[in-house]
C-alpha cells in the first residue's frame, strides 16, 4: 500500500470517528442547551423590569415560578391591535407583560438587532405610560469583549432606566447612544433620549441606536396606546394565551 | 520499576514550576489575560485545558506508530479539535453562565500553543501512559499560573474571591477602593511578568 493510500485512509477513518463522537455529544446534550438557553433568555426578561437582580442567584425553579406569575405574553398587530391567540394574521410582533393583579406595570419589547459582528438580543422594558425606560438588557451578542461587549455590562444597562422615547413634546424620537458621556455630548433639553455610549465602541453604539429605533418604530402603535391610557388592563382578546 | 516511576513523577512534576508552560516556555499567554478576571473562569479554563491537553497526548500517543508523518499535525489538530468541541458542549449544557463569561475562550485552546506543542514534541515520541502525565502535567501548571494571576485580580480588582466578597465593608468606608486597572488586560500581562521575573531569579 502506497504511503499516500495509507495517509488517506487514516484520515477518512479519524474523521469518521470524530464527527460520530462530536455528532452524538451535540444531539445527547441539546436538550440541556435550549434549557439553558431559554432559562436565559426568561431571566434576562425578568431582570427587564427588575424582577430579578443583576448577577443575583435565581434556580431554574425560581426563575420560572416568577416568569408564570408576573410576565403575560400577547401579540400585536403592526397597528397595535392585540391579536387574538389562535388567530394568525401573518404579522404580528410579541410583547410581553409584566402585571400585578391584572394592572400592567410595563411592557416588554424583544429587541433583536444587528451589532458590529452579529446579532444582540435582549430586551427593552418600557413602563405603561409608554414612554420611559424600564430597563434594557442584553442576553446574546459577539460584539468585541472589552469594548462593544460592554452592552452587556450593568453599567451600560442600567444607563437605560429612567430614559425617554419620546421627545420633549411627546413626540416618537427613540433612544440613542451618544458617543461619550450624555451628559456632555449632547446638548441638555436631548439628554433624556440618550444614553453614555461605550468607549472604544462607537460602531457598536451607531448599529444598536438603529436597530431600536426601527424595533421601537415598529412597535410605536402599541406605545401610543399606552401613552393615552388605553392599555392599563390584560386586553381580554389575549387572554387565553397566559394559559399555555 | 523504580526508575521508569521517577521517570513518571519527573514527567508530572516539571511542568508545574520548573518547565511551566506559561512562565518559562511562554505559551498560552493570550488566553491568560482573558480569562482570568475572575477565580471562577480561570478554573473552568484550567480544567479544561488541562483534561484537553491529557486526553490529546494520550490519544495521539497511543496512535503514534501507525499516523502517517505526513499529515500528523493535522491529525493532531483534529483529535485537539475535537475534544475541545466536546469539552466546550459540555461546559454549555451544565456551566452555562461560566460558558457565557468564556465565550470564545474554550474554543480557542484549539489554537493554544500548549496542546499542540506537547503533541508534537512529547506524545509523538513517548509512550501513552507517559504522555498522559505530561499533559496532566502541563494543564495543571498552565491552570495554577492561571488561578495564581486570577487570585490577585478578582482580590484587588473587586474585592472579590471566587465572587465572595471579601474585603469588608469597613476598608471602604475607609477610603480603600477597588483598582479597576485590574480588570482590564494588561494588568494580566504586568502580573505575569512579575511572576516570569520573580521564577526567573529564583532559578540563578
């Protein structure tokens, strides 16, 4: 047998060995991934509108004991009608809600935008006058570690609480990153609608204030509802959709 | 017999002061500073390394006589890979958070100097058992520099130790305050300069 035949039998052998033992490891343990996963992305949604601390010390049986308590999920329509559970219009965007007893304390925006190298996805939770900042959080991005991957720093974070999306006439403008401290960057009567930008991280900041602009755009129908007081209840429409 | 078990003591011992693969061979570096901002991350990345870079030489050793000299690296990098895929999976499923603050880092010790290097200068010329200990050997020494280093980060730097807090509320009522250099990455590098120094002048 010819060394190169020998080389390529090896070869083929190792490589079939590798991607069976690689391919068993992925399937066996996928199931506890997307546990994971999920149980991320809920306390992510929860640490939103503070639920739950940041770096606090939740079990999975916490987590979704708070998530199954506080937190309804309902679907609009690019309108901002509630869409019916069960019905499908083809479009309908998901919002999720935080209550106590049956009055909505905030509302929950998915936010799933492009970053530098890759998508960032997280949450914005805005409070039921539809205009301020609840929280902001981010569970899954590849920004640059030490720079764009500040965004998911509580320092930048918490930045977000207490700011505006609208302006100063309650006018839509969104929130943006400014490109440095707010406080000097902008001047004073825009300082609600921006947040300290990241250092070192400006393209981060440019494709994140896009993205909610467009994700906030997108959802202004449902935010003008609950700046005229309409939405202070569960929408019995969605009703049944707590109920999975 | 008592001679091949010194020689097996000696194969396990060196690496860790003597021979480290960080501070005396110098490999490894960049994933050092990464990781080890916090006690909790750098011993994840210690264990990982060091069964990665154990179960690599064994295997390759105990293939050494029959891979073909002409693609050995690449059969190396393939075992390597492959098991750091597997370690990686699994630090995903079970340490979840502990795999967020790694991101990248586990992925790669596929490129970390030490398992290759320990694959292609020891495991292809000794025998499995042998080889087995110098990865062992060489992961713990490269996970003691990197505890070491991350032990006085999360100290200073946070106040922390294994995210405890440590430092009393009362030294900062004081005025003590947390270095924040710490945190970054070069103040990895400055300690693991000392470190190389301190070892260095020792050994004259």
């Amino acid at each position: 047998m010819s060394d190169t035949m020998r080389s390529l039998i090896f070869s083929a052998v190792l490589c079939l060995v590798c991607s069976l033992l690689l391919t068993a490891a992925a399937t066996g343990l996928k199931g506890y991934q997307q546990e994971n996963v999920e149980l991320d992305r809920r306390r992510n949604l929860l640490k939103s509108v503070n639920l739950v601390a940041a770096g606090g010390d939740y079990s999975a049986e916490d987590i979704r004991r708070l998530y199954d308590a506080n937190i309804a999920e309902i679907a609009v329509d690019r309108s901002g009608r509630v869409v019916p559970a069960g019905e499908d219009t083809g479009v309908s965007l998901p919002v999720y809600l935080y209550q106590t007893g049956d009055a909505i304390q905030a509302y929950i925006i998915p936010i799933n935008t492009r970053g530098l190298w890759g998508k960032i996805k997280g949450y914005m939770a805005l409070e039921s006058d539809g205009a301020t900042i609840a929280g902001f959080t981010v569970y899954q991005h590849s920004e640059t570690p030490g720079l764009g991957g500040e965004i998911e720093q509580r320092w930048f974070q918490e930045n977000f609480v207490g700011k505006k999306i609208v302006g100063r006439y309650g006018d839509f403008v969104s929130v943006s990153v400014a490109k440095g401290v707010a406080d000097t960057a902008v001047p004073e009567e825009k300082q609600m609608n921006y947040v300290d930008g990241i250092s070192g991280a400006t393209l981060t900041g440019r494709f994140l204030t896009a993205g909610l602009k467009d994700i906030l755009e997108t959802y202004e129908p449902i935010s003008v509802q609950f700046r005229g007081q309409r939405m202070l209840r569960m929408p019995q429409a969605a009703e049944k959709k707590t109920q999975p | 017999m008592a001679g091949s078990s010194t020689k097996a003591m000696k194969t396990l011992s060196d690496p860790l002061v003597e021979n480290n693969p960080i501070s005396i061979q110098m490999l490894g570096i960049c994933s050092a500073l990464a990781v080890t901002v916090q006690l909790k991350t750098a011993l994840v990345m210690g264990i990982s390394l060091t069964l990665v870079v154990a179960f690599s030489s064994l295997i390759i050793s105990s293939m050494r006589t029959i891979i073909p000299r002409n693609i050995r690296i690449i059969v190396e990098l393939t075992v390597i890979a492959s098991l750091v895929i597997l370690a990686d999976e699994l630090i995903r499923a079970f340490l979840f958070d502990i795999s967020k603050q790694l991101s990248v880092f586990v992925g790669l010790i596929i490129t970390n100097c030490i398992v290759m290097g320990r694959a292609e200068t020891f495991a292809l010329n000794n025998p499995p058992h042998l080889a087995f200990l110098d990865g062992l050997g060489n992961g713990l020494g490269y996970g003691a520099v990197l505890l070491s280093v991350a032990f006085i980060r999360e100290l200073l730097g946070a106040g922390k130790l294994f995210g405890i807090q440590v430092v009393p509320e009362a030294v900062y009522a004081a005025g003590y305050e947390n270095m924040g250099f710490m945190l970054l990455a070069p103040a990895a590098f400055i300690i693991i300069g000392f470190m190389v120094w301190i070892q260095k002048s020792l050994r004259q």
